[in-house]
C-alpha cells in the first residue's frame, strides 16, 4: 500500500470517514503519521472551542470576583479556587460520573457523557478559572492613570471599561494567557485517559500514539512522532496570539512592545 493511498483510507478517521479496522501488523511510519495526524483533529477541536468559550466565561469571573458585591464575588472566587485547586485528570473523572448520574435523571444529558461534549465542558470550566485568574490579575494592574485619564476625558461605567480598562487589561494578561492556551492544548491528551469514551474508537493524537506503542512494543517511534505534532501546533499558537499581542500593542513604540515568551507549567 502506497503512503498516498494509506492517508485516503487513514486520514479522516478520527471524525469517522475511511477505513474503519486499524492496521494489525507491518505498521509502517506513513500510517503512524496518518492516524496520529488523524486524531490531532479531536485535541483541536477541544483546545479551539475550550478555549473561545472559556475567554467570555474568564472575563466575566474576572470582573465578578474584582466586585465589591459579595453575591458577584464569592461565587467566582469559589470557582475559581475549585478549578485551580484540583487536578484536571480529577476533574475529567468527576465530570463524567456527574453526567452519567444527570442521564438516568434526564436523557438530555444523555451527550455529556461522551468525549466530545462532556469533556469539553471539563476543559471549558478548567480553562475558565485559569484564565480568569491572570485577567483579574490583569484589571488590578491597570495603571491608575490610565483611569484617571479616562476620568478626565467623561468615561465612566460601561464605556470606560470597554475602552479603557478592558483593552489595557488583555494587553497586559496576553502574554500569560498565551501560555495558559498552550498548556490547554497540550491538556487535551488526558481526555481519552480519564473515563469519558471516544467516538466510536475514533480518538485522539494520544489513542492512536498508544495503540502503535503497544501494538509494536516501541513508544519511541509513535510518542515522538505525537511530540512533533504538538511542537509544531504550540509554533502555530505562538504566532497566532503573537499577532494578537501585536494588534493590542500597536499604539506602543517597537522597542516598548512586550514580547511572548513560552514558559510551561511544570505542575497544574
């Protein structure tokens, strides 16, 4: 079989088109680029939708626990606490059993407690208290100057938030949450590990990195292969948010512009 014909019958797998049986022998290093390709689809599809729908639920954390009002503030900042005091790994394996418990309540809840939604929730919630940490951080660094000025100018409310303090806010936190959406992506490799089922047999990046490990008794042709891949995705994020990084700081002379700098988290 050619590698050609190996990436129409493998490349698409994941999201259930082509063939449907795994290679049982004579792996070669095509289909294990293939297939681990394959699933990369799936962490993509965690890390993209976790992480826009954690920014909005991270702001509004972020303003709510910076509130003098405790019934806005306590609520955040317990949640805060929560989903940063506890492992992810935990936090998948609870989450599945609360959906499996919610679906013999309500068959609504029935798609929860499969990977695709339950665990996006997961990474939803977890990403949300992570970021929304680094933008309350963010709104208290926010010079007061700054403020004053838009005092000065007839802002205040909602409009001076908006123009003023929001946009000098994400200009500080960006570079962290760049490194927070890095460490999400990187995340998603738990998923197929912590109780919730994939689609069919139709995993991740991680899925089909182990089943080569342990079908040829070598992890050191599919994990590298898997660390590639990711290498290669953390270069996409870093120049997609550092053109991001460039935009909010294009008011600032060159030699003032922050700079993105990748610095992982060795324990979360």
């Amino acid at each position: 079989m050619s590698c050609w014909q190996t990436i129409q019958d493998y490349g698409l797998r994941a999201l259930g088109h082509g063939e449907r049986l795994l290679p049982r022998s004579d792996f070669t290093l095509c289909q294990q680029f293939t297939l681990i390709g394959s699933g990369l689809m799936w962490n993509i599809y965690f890390g993209v939708l976790a992480l826009l729908a954690g920014f909005i639920l991270a702001n509004a954390l972020a303003v709510a626990k910076g509130a003098k009002h405790p019934l806005l503030r306590k609520p955040a900042e317990w949640f805060i606490f929560i989903f940063r005091g506890s492992p992810l790994f935990i936090q998948f394996f609870f989450g599945y059993f609360l959906f499996l418990s919610l679906k013999g309540v309500s068959p609504v809840f029935t798609p929860f407690t499969s990977a695709a939604l339950g665990a996006l929730v997961v990474l939803f919630f977890n990403t949300a208290a992570y970021s929304a940490e680094i933008f309350y951080g963010a709104l208290r660094s926010v010079p007061k100057g700054d403020i004053e000025a838009a005092d000065a100018y007839g802002f205040s409310g909602w409009t001076r938030f908006r123009r003023i303090v929001w946009p000098t806010a994400m200009r500080l936190a960006w570079p962290a949450y760049t490194n927070e959406a890095i460490f999400l992506f990187h995340a998603t490799v738990l998923v197929f590990f912590s109780g919730f089922p994939a689609w069919q047999q139709k995993g991740d990046a991680l899925y089909y990195a182990s089943y080569f490990a342990d079908k040829t008794f070598n992890p050191f042709i599919p994990y590298p292969i898997l660390a590639g891949y990711f290498i290669l995705l953390t270069l996409l994020i870093i120049g997609v948010f550092g053109l991001i990084n460039r935009h909010l700081n294009r008011h600032l002379p060159q030699d003032s512009r922050p700079r993105l700098r990748f610095r992982p988290n060795l324990i979360r």
